[in-house]
C-alpha cells in the first residue's frame, strides 16, 4: 500500500482568550454540557493565557514527520483550526490520492478510536469526488518506541526526586477517564485493557513493575460512572498509607493537553504539596524525533507487508475488539 501523503489528525485546541469558549462548545456540541461547567473549564485554558499547548506541539510533530517519511504532511484538527475537513479538501485539491493518517491517540475505543474514523468519514464527504483515501493507521500502545519514550520519561522524572526518594517513589500511571458505558463499543473494556497493558509495558521498561492504573479529567453527571479511580483520590489514599513520593506518568496523552498541564502539573501538584508527597511528572512524547519515526515504522507496515512490530508480552486477555455493531476501528486498526 503505497502513500502519498500523511496526514496528522488530532483533538485541537484554541490559540487565544477569545477563542476559548467557542472550542468548548464545538467540544461539547450535543452533549448538554451546562453553561457553568464550561466556565470553569474556560479558567483552565485562561490560566494559560487561552492557549493550549498541543497546538505547538502538533505543529512541531508536523515538521518531524515530514523528515521521518519524505511525504509532504498535512494537519486537520477535530475541534479547531485547521478543521479536518478544510484539510481533506484541500489535500484533494492539491492532487493527494491516497494518504496515511496518524492520529495523536494510540488507543482503540469510541472517542479514542472510532469517532476519529467518523471524522475521516465525514471530511471525505464533505471533500465529495476529489477526496483521497485516508488511511488510519493501527493503534500504537504497544510499538516499542512508544514504550521506550514514556519509560524514559518516567527515568527522567524520578531523577527530579530527592536522591532518598527515588527508589521507593511509587509509580501511578494516569489516563483521560470515561464513561463505563462507552466501553462497550470497541469490545468489553477496550480502551481501559490497551491502557493497563502499555503501563504494564513502560514500568518493566522502567524497572518499576509495581505500578498504580488511576484515571482523570472526569466530566458528566454524578449519577453518571466513569472510569475509577480519580488520579486525586488515589493521591490521597497513597499519603494516607504512608507514600512519600509519587511519579506520575500521563501514559494516556501523547502530547500535554490542558488536562496534563492543568489537572496534573497545576491541581495535583498543589495537592501533593499540602499531603507532603514528593511529585514528579513524566514527560509525554509530545514533538520527539522517534514518536514521528514510530509514525514512519507504522506507514512501513502497510507500504511493504510488515507484520506490526510489537513489545513481546503474554496478556491472558484480547488487546483489540470490534465496535458494537461488529465492525473494526479500521482493517488497519486491528491488524
């Protein structure tokens, strides 16, 4: 399967105070979000000036994939400028025919996987007759690169610790929560089965085999269940049983979002000052050079029939499903 473009799909986010609240409520479109809770998510963004950090960073990743694959590469964003169907029209305009999306998500489930395949979907009808093919490639949570950047990171933040800390630092993995019942769309708990199994795969990487799976960012109604436990209340109940310090890795995000720089590096640092826990944060692979090499690997594996290269390790239970109504992500997705 030959390419002639890449194309880099991914959340977006706003790039100024006035731009906050519109990119909300494009977010949210729907979903009967309440007036209030998007105010104080506004203060979120607003704290950085209304710029979120994933922009640059995707920007960045642009250039580097340009390197790592020789293909000319364009960006389209779910929520913000530059739209994913501006893009794909303007790819058909300039004469791409067929092109691999990578997609700064490396898990499968609904809002991770398949509602960026509906994207793709939608910008190719949009785009009408002169639409390329896009092609998304599978999900990556387990390529060795990957593995290795976040094991890394974690190396990295453990050095940032007091010397008599570090060892017994304990390791907590974190990722965006959500509902229990969109895990029924990908299979029986897709997404949160990928994600354990990458932290089982980074703290071996990193030498640290006893780890904590905790998630974060939750939204939505009370009454509502979502994926336990809060990284906040997790961070508690480690102080309260005597934890003197805390790595925590946002294995879920490939790049910061406001959801790592706020809730993580703002909100759960202060609360690991007032618990008296030492705090460090793992960096996300974000623009490095080898996260657009894994992206080159993963076109490699269509462009010349690889079997997709994976960390070699035994898991009692399946890593990739079907949605509920028994179709793949994508062939590619699931291979």
């Amino acid at each position: 399967m030959l390419f002639d473009a890449v194309l880099l799909q991914s959340f977006g986010g706003p790039e100024g105070p006035e731009q906050v609240r519109p990119f909300l409520e494009n977010v949210t479109r729907g979903r009967n979000v309440p007036a209030e809770r998007l105010d104080d998510v506004a203060e979120h963004y607003l704290h950085f000036g209304g710029v979120s950090p994933i922009n640059a960073i995707n920007r960045a990743l642009v250039d580097q994939l340009r390197a790592h694959t020789g293909l000319p590469v364009y960006f389209g964003n779910r929520n913000w400028e530059p739209y994913l169907a501006d893009t794909v029209a303007a790819m058909g305009a300039d004469g791409v025919r067929r092109a691999a999306v990578f997609t700064t998500s490396a898990w499968g489930g609904y809002s991770s996987c398949r509602q960026y395949v509906d994207d793709l979907a939608q910008a190719r009808h949009s785009a009408g007759a002169d639409a390329p093919e896009l092609v998304k490639l599978r999900h990556y949570f387990d390529h060795p690169l990957f593995v290795a950047l976040f094991a890394e990171a974690v190396g990295a933040a453990a050095a940032t610790l007091p010397a008599a800390l570090r060892e017994q630092a304990r390791l907590v993995f974190t990722a965006h929560s959500i509902p229990v019942a969109a895990e029924s769309w990908c299979g029986d708990r897709l997404y949160a089965r990928q994600v354990a199994h990458a932290a089982r795969l980074v703290a071996a990487a990193a030498g640290r085999l006893d780890h904590d799976l905790v998630w974060q960012s939750r939204s939505g109604p009370p009454q509502m269940p979502w994926l336990e436990p809060d990284v906040g209340d997790h961070l508690a109940a480690l102080a309260a049983a005597g934890t003197a310090a805390v790595i925590v890795c946002p294995i879920g995000f490939v790049a910061d979002h406001i959801e790592v720089v706020w809730d993580l590096d703002h909100e759960l640092a202060d609360q690991a000052r007032e618990l008296d826990v030492a705090y460090a944060r793992a960096a996300t692979p974000g623009a490095d050079p080898r996260f657009a090499q894994l992206a080159a690997e993963l076109i490699a594996e269509l462009r010349d029939g690889r079997a997709p290269v994976r960390v070699a390790a035994p898991d009692p239970v399946p890593l990739y499903g079907q949605s509920r109504d028994g179709q793949p992500c994508t062939p590619a997705c699931h291979r």
